[in-house]
C-alpha cells in the first residue's frame, strides 16, 4: 500500500492490519501519520507454531534428520535417544509463540530458558535473561527455539561468534526470522558436526533458490514456512481478531496486539 503522503490520500485512516506478524517490511515507520496505529496477528499463530515448534525439539532428540537421510540412502543405523526430560532448552524469543513451545517443552520435564529484551519472569521458564546475557546461556542449551522479529537488535543474532559458544551437538529450530542467524556459519557448523541438527522454517529468499546450499546441508531439514499456517482457521482467526479491534476502536479502548514503531515489533 502507499506509504507516501498517507494522511493526505486516506485522511480517515485509523489503523492498518498485518495479516502476519513481521512488520520489518514496513520499517522505518516514519511515513505513519501520528492518528494511525498498526496491529499485527500475533497470537493467532501460536497454536500451530507451538505444537511445530515442540514437533521439531522432539524431532532433533530423536535423531530424524539423520533418520531420514539414512532411509534416502537405504540405511539402516539405530539411533537411539534418551528420554527428553532434563534437556535443556534455550527460548529465544518469548512472546506468543515461543511462550507456547516454552510451556509445552516444559511441561515434558525439560528445563527451560526464556531470553526477551527485558528478560522479565515467566510462568513456565526457570530461567528468563535479556538479549545482553544471551552469550552467558548459549552454552547451557541443547536446543535452541527461535522465535524473534527482525529488527536492528536481532539483526545476525546467532551469528559465527555465538554459534561458536553452543555447546558441541546443539539443535536449532528457527521460525522467526532468517535474518537473525547467520545460515553461512550455521551450515559450515552442521558440516563439522558442532551443531547437531536443525530445522529452520524461514529463509531469505522465499522460495528457497534450488542452488542454495542448504538444501544439501547434513543434518538440516529445510520447512517450506509451514510452521505458522493453518489453512482451516487462519483467514477466520484474523477476521476475529479485526472484529474486535473493530469494537475496541469504536468504544475508544486501545486496539489489541498494537505495534511499537520505535521497537519495530
């Protein structure tokens, strides 16, 4: 949509909807008129994000990366694995849905770490540190759930250096962002075997380019951004949550799931 002279072409415009959760394509938001806000559809994915999330954990544990590529290879090794309570797992990223992986992974017995800006407690997370602590946490995980925005803080979070601090073996999940993971360290580490496996839902671009190195990477599981979807009751999800935004607005309360211009998210 134009962003250019927007109160003078849509002077009656009071609030614009993301039907998805990234706004970092609408950032800088200097070009919004100070009477407009902008909401975003978070929540609505942290139902099927979580039991995805909580899949792949479970799927990293149990070796199917590697499970998979033996039976493309007519392979046959049993890989065994242990119970996962006790494990660790590292939330970076705790809003909607990494909170909802964070409880379900908890609720397995595993203990868990919760990383946000402000490092605020959480019901569910034994451990809640802010992004400046994130080096003293990296090595204690042995999985790490990704589940940030992309914003100039976030921007190359896990790069080479803090995929360096992982403890040998890890499992990554990311359904956040692509830009917050260097994916060239990340696959020079899966060729080394430093980092166990991963399974990551977002790349840049979309679709994946098929010369793209990844596809090819051991141990890698490449989701063709599925994580968040549901095609039954998403589209209905969103018009809930515009409806009520809609009655909000008319009874002078504050939108729901409004978004921070100067945070980006």
């Amino acid at each position: 949509f134009p962003t250019e002279n927007l109160a003078e072409i849509a002077p009656n415009l009071r609030w614009i909807h993301i039907t998805g959760a990234g706004v970092e394509h609408l950032c800088p938001m200097d070009w919004l008129p100070n009477n407009v806000s902008v909401v975003n559809n978070r929540g609505v994915h942290s139902a099927k994000s979580g039991e995805f999330g909580l899949m792949s954990v479970l799927m990293l544990h149990t070796h199917m990366p590697q499970i998979i590529a033996n039976q493309q290879n007519n392979h046959w090794e049993s890989l065994y694995s242990t119970p996962i309570k006790g494990k660790t797992l590292l939330a970076i990223g705790v809003g909607n849905i990494g909170y909802s992986v964070a409880k379900k992974c908890k609720a397995l017995g595993m203990n868990v770490i919760g990383v946000s800006r402000h490092g605020k407690t959480l019901e569910d997370v034994d451990e809640m540190v802010s992004t400046d602590q994130l080096d003293t946490v990296l090595p204690k995980a042995d999985y790490i759930f990704m589940a940030t925005p992309n914003t100039t803080e976030t921007n190359n979070l896990l790069d080479e250096r803090r995929q360096s601090l992982m403890k040998p073996g890890v499992g990554i999940v990311n359904v956040g962002r692509a830009a917050t993971i260097d994916y060239v360290a990340l696959v020079d580490n899966l060729n080394s075997g430093h980092i166990g496996a991963a399974i990551i839902d977002v790349f840049d671009p979309e679709p994946l380019p098929k010369n793209s190195p990844l596809w090819s990477t051991p141990n890698l599981m490449v989701m063709p951004h599925i994580s968040a979807d549901d095609g039954d009751t998403y589209i209905l999800m969103t018009l809930e949550l515009v409806f009520m935004n809609m009655r909000r607005y008319l009874a002078n309360q504050e939108l729901k799931n409004l978004v921070r211009p100067d945070l980006g998210y």
